[in-house]
C-alpha cells in the first residue's frame, strides 16, 4: 500500500468502531494496540519504537518537541508497529526502530507520510478547506490556523497539505516563500490568540482533546508555581489584594518553615486569606479522597481556618442569599443540606461512569455541578473561593490540570455565570474552563508552543523538494 491506502485501511477501522472524530488521539490508537507510551528526552530522536521477542511494544516520544509535534510523531510510531516490526517469533528481524530527527531514510519518509494522511485525511481535509474559501476560492493564512487546530497538526503541516495537495494557497507556494510568509505571519503568536479570542466552542473542544495526552498531574515544582499564580489571582478576585512579591515571600517562609512560620500569627485579612486559601488548594491539588459536595463544609473549614474569628467555620448560611448580577433565588436556608445531598448523589453517579467519558464531555460535566453548587450557595461567604476548588478537584479526577482566573479572564468568567443564570447557557463557561485549561498546560510546558519555524528541518526539507 501507498502511505495514504494505509492510513485510509486505519482510518476504516476507526470509522467501523465509531472512533473516527477529529481531531484523531494517536496515543489512544497505540495504547488500545498495547503500546506503551513515555516521554523522553531524547537528543537525535524524534522517536522510538522496541518490541520484544513477546510481542511487548514500547514507544519512547521526545519530551523537548512542540505537543503538535509529539501527536505527529505517535503516529508516526503506528506506522511503524502496524508495517515495519516483524511480530511473527520464528522470522523474528526487527527489535527495534529509531526514528532519528531530520532523516531522509525511505521508511521513514513513508511512516511520516502515513502519519499526515492518518491525522489529516485528504477527503477530510478538502471538506473542511470548503467551508473557508475565500471569494477568489484560496484558504488564507487565518484560516489554515484554525483548520490546523481541528486536526491537531502544525500549521506547517496543514500548509504543506494545503498548497501542494490541493493547491488551494494563492501567490508564490514555493518553499522559500512559503517559510517566509510564516515567519511574517507569526504562526506561534497567531495559534495563541486564537485559543485565546475563539468564539467557537468545538474549535477549543478540538485544541483540548488534542492536548489531552498532556492532562497529567502537578508535580512539586509545577504545583508551587500554580498556587503562587492561583492564590494570587483568586484573593484578586475576591477583593483581597496582596502584592505579588509579598504572597512569593509568605509562600516560601510557609515551605521552609512549616507551623513555625510567623505568618501563621498574623490576623491581617490579606495574610488569613492566603493562609486559608492555600489550605484550600493544597487539599483539592493533593489529596486522594473521592471527590464528594457533603465535603464542602470541610473546604469550607480550609478556607478560613486562621480567621480569628471563625464561628461560621464550617456552617451552612442560615439566612437568605441572592446571587450577585444573577436572577436565580439561592435556595432557602432550610434546604440548603438537603440540595447538596441531592446534588452529591448526582455527582456520586456520574464520577462511577468517569472512564465513559472523554475531555470534552467530561470538563461539561464539571461546569454544571460547579455551577449547580454556586446556586445551592451554602455558605455565607466564601462560596466562589470554594466552588473554583471543587472545580479542580474535579478536574484532578480526570488527570486535567487545575486552572484560576486571572485579570483578563474575570469578565468573561462572571460573564458566563450571567449565561447561565439568564439564558441557562452552559457553552460560555465551559468554553472558559477549556481555555484556562490551555492556559495552564502552557505554563506548565512552555516549550510545548515554541515557534514552529524549525529553520533545519525547513531548510532540509526544501533542498530535498528543489532537488
């Protein structure tokens, strides 16, 4: 077979099992395969693939190269496992492949062929360029952004496809001119403005999907750098304002200190807040508990726990709330145990089924019972600190980073609330949560979104192409 007859032959496979969505998961075609996947860093290798007289099979990825990259280079790998490893034991030849970077070796060349047609499917991709024609019935830069973004592949790639298999870019597609237009075209700054400003919900649907290989757990590192973000940004939004290089100072005083650190003494509202909301989210960010709303009276503790103060500590409200700038009336008093106990038994129900769900499905899932418990509002203060918590307890269950809003986000996060509460529109906040998810995924891994310009790999493969 061709590269593309053997993509077309997985792509059938897929569409017969009812898995063939947009963008393709090439780690979860390796792994329903029994491959095993890790992340390496690699110096020369893009990747790996061993398989051992067992049949037991190993893909090693470069931990160093852009995510886009790293979903390329996966199904780059299944080609390999489906065409090149030998699994019969009595003609056994081929332990292992490696994929070096830059190479023009021939079954590398077809597995990197094969690779594009399986995330990107030609008859796929001439639809999808149908419906962003321009009038003189070329695809823009623009909008090759945001086709690459649907298949989960580079915009180089997609540019490629685009001017030489359709020979739908206008002017002059040579490789040179094709590397410079990139270069004025700002192809890194582009896709993160379009993450950002996107009004289309499926569009970041796509982006998160495409990352989800990506939605794993902080580590000690990444955990300090997001609560300094996160407490920071939440104590913001509550009106509690804390300079940023005082809150890094308490923070590392608390780390190197423990309970002895003198902060822990100090009733000023910035210190106490910090304080409980640091308790707040070391809880949800660590702990192993089953995720439960009845635990929201403990949170609720967390939080203000070094108040000096704290008789409603734990307490649900025991007079009326109205939510601010909504039209929903909280429910009384009175039935404020009893809705959280039925909202409980709800989520109980759902978190059964957790591995039914993809990304997509699940973050909707938790917009509703994060919002489902700000309506409840069980509390007389503090109910938004506790229900981004539980929001990221959520998130945690599912190995999908924690998120926070910033300053830019704050709008549009009390926004969304608005739609929910007006117009019961769920896509706004859901969308939200996808986007801070992104956000969050990009600081954890910079170097997930460096500039796709690779100048030897353009450089090579345009002397290849003139000669």
């Amino acid at each position: 077979m061709t590269p593309e007859e053997l993509a077309n032959n997985e792509l059938d496979k897929l569409r017969k099992k009812g898995e063939l969505i947009f963008p393709l998961d090439p780690f979860k075609i390796l792994r329903d395969s029994g491959v095993t996947i890790v992340l390496k860093d690699f110096e020369d290798l893009a990747g790996i693939i061993i398989s051992d007289e067992d049949n037991f099979s190993v893909v090693g990825i470069n931990a160093n190269n852009g995510w886009q990259r790293q979903r390329f280079t996966a199904a780059h790998e299944y080609c390999h496992f489906i065409k090149d490893l030998d699994k019969e034991k009595e003609n056994y030849k081929t332990d292992y492949i490696e994929c070096l970077k830059n190479t023009t070796a021939k079954a590398e060349k077809f597995a990197d062929a094969f690779a594009g047609y399986l995330l990107m499917p030609t008859d796929e991709l001439r639809t999808i360029c149908e419906q962003y024609k321009n009038k003189k019935g070329y695809i823009d830069f623009e909008s090759i952004t945001i086709i690459a973004e649907y298949f989960g592949v580079s915009f180089y790639a997609c540019l490629n496809r685009i001017a030489y298999d359709l020979k739908l870019i206008e002017g002059d597609t040579s490789p040179g001119a094709l590397r410079q237009r990139m270069r004025e075209y700002g192809v890194s700054a582009k896709r993160k403005e379009l993450i950002e400003n996107t009004a289309d919900s499926i569009l970041l649907s796509n982006v998160v999907s495409s990352m989800s290989f990506l939605m794993i757990g902080v580590n000690k590192y990444t955990g300090m750098k997001f609560l300094q973000n996160y407490i920071y940004n939440d104590n913001k939004l509550e009106g509690v304002v804390i300079d940023r290089n005082k809150l890094n100072y308490i923070l590392a005083d608390l780390n190197y200190n423990g309970i002895n650190s003198k902060f822990f003494n100090n009733d000023s509202e910035e210190i106490v807040m910090t304080l409980g909301n640091l308790e707040l989210q070391k809880y949800v960010l660590s702990t192993k508990d089953d995720v439960s709303l009845k635990k929201c009276k403990y949170l609720h503790s967390l939080l203000f726990k070094y108040v000096p103060y704290p008789e409603d500590n734990g307490k649900y409200r025991s007079e009326t709330a109205l939510l601010k700038n909504g039209t929903i009336q909280t429910v009384p008093p009175y039935e404020i145990d009893n809705e959280i106990r039925k909202l409980d038994n709800e989520l109980q129900f759902f978190m059964k089924e957790i591995d039914k769900y993809d990304i997509g499905e699940y973050i909707e899932q938790v917009a509703y019972f994060t919002y489902k418990f700000v309506v409840v509002h069980p509390f007389r203060d503090g109910n938004g600190r506790i229900s981004r918590a539980i929001l990221n307890w959520l998130l945690s269950k599912k190995n999908i980073p924690p998120i926070y809003i910033d300053s830019k986000s704050r709008k549009e996060y009390y926004a969304a609330l608005s739609k929910m509460d007006l117009e019961k529109n769920p896509i706004p906040f859901i969308m939200l949560i996808e986007k801070r998810i992104i956000h969050t995924i990009m600081e954890f891994n910079e170097y997930l979104f460096v500039d796709e310009i690779d100048e030897e790999k353009l450089d090579k493969e345009e002397e290849n192409n003139e000669s």
